[in-house]
C-alpha cells in the first residue's frame, strides 16, 4: 500500500524531470548551427567565405558618371508617352463602339 508521501515524491520527480528536459532543450537552441560546423568529409564542397548577392548596407553606389535627362528631354518623352497613351484609348473606345 501506498503512502500520500510516495504519490508526491513521485509527482515531484516527474516535475523535476520534465523541467530537466525542458531545459535541455531550450539550450540545444542556443547552441550553434551544425551548418556552421566544419565537415569531417574530406569531398565536401567549401562554401565561400563572403556570401554573394546583396551590396553591404553602408556601400553607397558611385558618383554618375552619365548626365540625367534634362527637363527639355523628358518634356518631349512625356508629350510623345501622352501622344501615344491618348491614341491606344482612341483606337481602343473604336473597338467598344462596334
């Protein structure tokens, strides 16, 4: 026969052990990546030391050596884009109207 002494000693080092496993686990995340970690595979391909692909957060790009379009260009641009724009709605209210 069992004592009320027993069923809470036993509640309590199954208590202990899951705060155990718990803690076990939420430390395995802390620790770091296994793809960080050197293979012991003599064939496995080295990654690059610097990834490619995205410019560093601070590079700024340099100074332009072309000109920007000046305000003459891009007035006869924008009449030629409305010239065209106002023709496509011209042919397209045709094509509705048939």
């Amino acid at each position: 026969m069992r004592t009320a002494g027993q069923d809470g000693r036993t509640w309590a080092r199954a208590v202990a052990a899951a705060a155990v496993l718990c803690g076990s686990l939420a430390l395995a995340g802390c620790s770091s990546s296994i793809a960080d970690m050197p293979s012991l595979d003599p064939d496995a391909v080295a990654r690059p030391k610097e990834p490619a692909g995205y410019l560093p957060v601070n590079d700024v790009p340099r100074e332009r050596v072309t000109p920007t379009i000046s305000p003459e260009e891009r007035a006869k641009i924008e009449k030629e884009l409305t010239a065209a724009r106002d023709r496509q709605a011209s042919a397209a209210s045709g094509i509705r109207d048939r």
